[in-house]
C-alpha cells in the first residue's frame, strides 16, 4: 500500500511538472508573439502583457525587453551585461526565430509552437546566442544613448563572465553599433558638429576611449541573420569602420588633423589586418599608406 502512495504521488508529481513546463513554453511563445508584434518594446501595453507571462524563466528576459523599450541606463549595469546562462541564451533564441517565422518574406510558416520545441531542442553556436542576446541590449542602448550622457561610464569586458576575446568583442560590437547609430543620420545631414557632439557622451571601454579597442585577433566565424549568412566580422567590424571613419572626418573638419590622427592612429582605422573586414579597404589602404 505504501509503495503504491509513493508511486501514485510520483505520477502526481511528474504529471504537474509536465503541466508547469507546458504553461511555460505557452508563455514564452505568447512573449515571442508580443515581441514580434513590437521589436522595439515600446508603450504601456507591451509593459502590461508582458508582465502577466512572468515565470521564473522569463523574469529576466522580460526586464531587459521592458528596459530596452525604454532605453533604460540600468541597462549596462552588470545584472544586464553580464553573460546569461546557455538556458536564458536558448530562450532568446526562440524570441528571435519566432519573429523571423512571423516576416512576410517568410515564404514557409510554421506554428509558432513548433519553432520554439525544436530551438530547444537543438545545438546553436553559442556565439549567435550570445550575439542575438546583446543585440536586445543593443536596441535599448541606442535609445537611452540619444539623450544620454555616458561619457563618465566605464565598460570593463573583463567584467561580464565572457569566455574569451571572441564573446567581448561581441558585446562591444553591439554596444557601440547601439551608441553610434545617430551618426549614420547625421553624417547624411553633414551635421559635424553633432557627430562630435555625441561622440563625446560615449562611454569608456576598458578605461579608454571606444575606438582605441583592438582585440579583434579571434577567428572569424559564420553568422546567420534573417535570410542570409555572413561573416560575423565582415557585417560587425565593417560597420566599426563605418563608423570611426565618421567620427575621424568629423575631426578633421572641425578640429583639425592633430586630432583626428590621434583617432586614426589609435584605432583600427590603422590596423591592416583587419582591413579586410570593410567594404572600403582600398580607401583604407590609401590612408594607411600616406600615413605609415
């Protein structure tokens, strides 16, 4: 009799747990939708239903979209920049691939359920997963960064729980993509003086200036987005390049030349090795050659 309670309440015992895990793959498909149908996070009503799919799982997942929506400072502090675990990465995922399915361009739909089990179920190179987490980070760090002034904030990415170069340089790619998108607008407009404005509301990376990071040595690897693969590096250190190359002319007209090559110089404007990487290699290598 005893040994029948005790197997009775194991059945009990699994049938629930299979029912919690059910309830919890409900919600985070039912985030994925929420999400899919506002990527940017916005307004009082994402806020609303987002919190009412609360589980333990998604706790942290939902503060990072809410933040995001509001481009929240707290946003990179440690409990947000630091490296989640391959759980929470895997749950990102599903987000991201729920609303890919959703795209119009999306020729096959499947159901939304189907896309989550079998992200769950499969092996996904950490690095996408850690890239796709700080991306969200990213989008809500470009929010807070057009009113912001971060130039008194340090970003050590020794700090984070990353494993190696690769998984920093990951996390300052998307960081400083999110800080410096105002530059690609204004540099349209040729607002220098605003370009220069803003780049000095950056923050520090490693106790120095953005652009004097260089640990860009790893190897290269392939990166899926929606319907293409690329090189990681050539999509991510090529919009790097974009971008200080901006900021430096931006210097040179409204500074003057002494100051700009000090960008040059201590970025990887001068770097050769990894010209490569930029769609505007042979400008590079004009400027690298004047200059050495």
């Amino acid at each position: 009799m005893k040994k029948i309670l005790i197997s009775s309440f194991l059945i009990i015992s699994l049938m629930v747990h299979a029912q919690m895990d059910t309830t919890k793959l409900n919600n985070l498909v039912q985030l994925s939708e929420l999400y899919s149908s506002n990527p940017n996070a916005t307004g009082e009503e994402f806020q609303k239903k987002a919190n009412t799919l609360r589980t333990p799982e998604l706790n942290h997942i939902i503060d990072v979209l809410i933040l995001s929506g509001k481009g929240d400072i707290s946003l990179l502090s440690p409990v947000f920049l630091n490296r989640p675990d391959i759980q929470e990465l895997k749950l990102w995922y599903v987000i991201r691939e729920i609303h890919y399915n959703n795209q119009p361009e999306t020729k096959t739909k499947r159901k939304a359920i189907d896309v989550a089990r079998e992200v769950l179920n499969k092996d996904i190179d950490e690095r996408w997963l850690l890239d796709n987490y700080y991306y969200h980070i990213r989008n809500g760090v470009a929010m807070l960064s057009n009113t912001a002034d971060l130039s008194g904030v340090n970003i050590d990415l020794t700090s984070y729980n990353l494993k190696n170069e690769t998984e920093q340089a990951i996390l300052y790619l998307n960081l400083v993509d999110g800080m410096t998108q105002r530059f690609k607008v204004l540099q349209a407009f040729k607002n220098n003086t605003k370009i220069l404005e803003f780049s000095r509301k950056l923050p520090k990376f490693n106790g120095k200036e953005y652009y004097c990071y260089l640990n860009f040595g790893y190897k290269d690897f392939d990166w899926i987005g929606y319907d293409k693969h690329e090189k990681y590096n050539t999509r991510h250190i090529g919009n790097l390049y974009a971008t200080l190359l901006t900021h430096y002319g931006a210097l040179a007209v409204e500074e003057n030349p002494d100051v700009a090559n000090k960008l040059y110089l201590q970025s990887i404007l001068y770097k050769h090795e990894f010209f490569k990487y930029s769609e505007m290699k042979s400008f590079l290598n004009q400027m690298y050659k004047i200059v050495k």
